[in-house]
C-alpha cells in the first residue's frame, strides 16, 4: 500500500474507505470488518456523517487496535471559532472513546457569499485546529473544501499551514490548478468523490481506457487519482469494489492517458461551490 507523507512527517495510506451516507449502524459493522480484511486502514468520516458512533462501534467489533488504523473526523459549519471548533473535536473524540484522531479537518469554509467576515471566521476556526494539534489531539490537521483564495488567506495569519485539503476531485473536475498550487505548499490533496459519486461511470473516454487497459472504469478514474499524487478515499458498501478499487497498484497510465482524462469536461460528482454555496454556511 502505497504511503503519502505530510509536511509533519505523518503517513496516511494512499487509499481510504470514505464513509459519507453510510448510516446504518449494522451495516457499517460489515463494511468495516470486510475493509479491513481487504486491506483498508484508512476510515474517512465526519461529524456530519451522523456515523460517527457506527464508525466507532464497528472498529471496535472488529476488535482493531487504535494503532492499526488511521481516523479521519471533519468539524461541521455550526462549530466554526477558536473555542467551537475544540468542543466539537472533544465531543466526537469521545464518540470514538479515543484521545486522537490521526487527521481532523475543517469540513467547509465559511462561505463569502453569506459571510463578509467569511476570512476572520476561517482564520479563528483555523487557530483552534493549531491548538488541537499542538495539544496532540490531532495527529495532522487540514481543511476541506479550501479554494487557492482560502488558502492564501489563511496564510496571512496562519502558524501551521493545513496539512491536507480534501476536495471533491475526479475526472471530469480534475483540480488541476490546485493541485499545483498545493505541490508549491507542501499541502496533500485528498480526492473526496474520486469515482464522481458514481456518475462518472459511464463516460465513453474513461470506457474506452479501460478496455484498453483490461481494468475497470473506476480502476481507471482512481489510478488516475493516484498518479496526481491525491489521498483516495473511495466510498463503497459492496466487498467485490472495495477489493476492486484497492487493486490499483498493478499498472500504470501513461501521458497520454493522463492527459486525455485531464480534457474530460466537467461531469459528474457533487458539484458543491465553497463560495456560492448557502445551505451549508
Ligand atoms: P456502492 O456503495 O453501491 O458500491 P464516490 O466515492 O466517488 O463518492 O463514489 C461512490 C459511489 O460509487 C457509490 O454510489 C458506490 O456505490 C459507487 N462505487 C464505488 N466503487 C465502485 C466501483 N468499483 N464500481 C462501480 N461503482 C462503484
């Protein structure tokens, strides 16, 4: 399993199990046990999830050593601010009936078209993130959702920069420009959405590279993901694609395969803009 390192030093395995709409508790004990069989160690979730607590049940049924898998939790919206941010962090600690999570993101910034202060907010939220890694509760700390003007803001007051910023990233929304600018700042991308949701599927361009190839689309489309450098974290309930999306390391794409699914146009995913979005502040 290939490793990717952080600015800090901390390794996340390159491959994760995404856990968004996975709610059903009973359900979350199998996907996790079948996970961690197949080879996952990386859980994504996030306090808006509402699986927190099946997450952490199902790792406990599968009786996984805390040091054996990496957690990955996300702050929601309505806990932004220096003091928020930590309470909240505390609150889905415990959920966890963990002292650390191994990676803790801010899950959207405050969005400029409901905020005018949208800056100062992400700025406080963001010095609580420093105080819950310098108090060891996060291992790394990061950001989702951070456009390059986010980012850049951040900077102006920042004393850790976010180590990761996981976005929704796949063929079809290839990122491309923030990718660079986070090679330039020693920050990890993490593909949320790497498969587009499933509505990428079925694009003829992703079809034909992988019969040429003998893999599968989605085999495809996070090989794709892989060689851009970006933290894949897949969401699947199904053991046969959870094996399937882990298969990836046996071969390659080349340039020119790179390169024609970089052209995809846009297609697919969730499609949320962090600076036109309102519902989620
Ligand atoms: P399912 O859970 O039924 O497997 P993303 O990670 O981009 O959000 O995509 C998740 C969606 O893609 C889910 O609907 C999931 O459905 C589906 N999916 C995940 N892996 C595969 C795969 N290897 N082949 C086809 N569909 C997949």
């Amino acid at each position: 399993m290939n490793q990717v390192k952080l600015i800090n030093g901390v390794e996340l395995p390159q491959i994760g199990l995404g856990t968004w709409q996975i709610t059903d508790r009973s359900q979350m004990v199998e996907v996790v046990s079948n996970a961690y069989d197949v080879g996952y160690r990386l859980f994504d979730t996030a306090a808006a999830y509402s699986n927190e607590i099946a997450l952490s049940k199902a790792i406990t049924e599968k009786g996984i050593a805390r040091e054996a898998y990496i957690l990955s939790d996300k702050v929601w919206n309505t806990s932004r601010g220096y003091r928020a941010v930590q309470e909240a962090c505390h609150k889905s600690l415990k959920k966890f009936k963990t002292d650390y999570f191994d990676l803790y993101l801010i899950h959207w910034p405050a969005s400029m078209k409901l905020y005018p202060d949208w800056e100062e907010i992400n700025e406080d939220t963001w010095r609580g993130m420093e105080q819950l890694y310098k108090d060891g509760l996060a291992k790394a700390i990061g950001v989702c959702n951070f456009k390059i003007h986010h980012l850049e803001s951040l900077k102006k007051t920042a004393e850790i920069m976010p180590m990761v910023d996981q976005v929704e990233l796949h063929p079809g929304l290839n990122q491309n420009e923030l990718l660079e600018y986070c090679k330039v700042n020693d920050i990890v991308v993490e593909a949320s959405s790497p498969l587009g949701n499933g509505q990428i599927l079925n694009n003829e361009n992703l079809q034909m590279i992988a019969e040429n190839k003998k893999k599968t689309v989605a085999q495809v489309c996070l090989r794709w993901g892989l060689q851009k450098g970006s933290i894949l974290i897949p969401k699947t309930t199904n053991v046969g694609r959870m094996q399937e999306n882990f298969d990836i390391f046996n071969f390659s794409l080349d340039k020119k395969e790179m390169d024609a699914i970089d052209k995809i146009s846009y297609c697919g995913g969730i499609g949320i803009d962090s600076d036109e979005v309102e519902e989620f502040g």
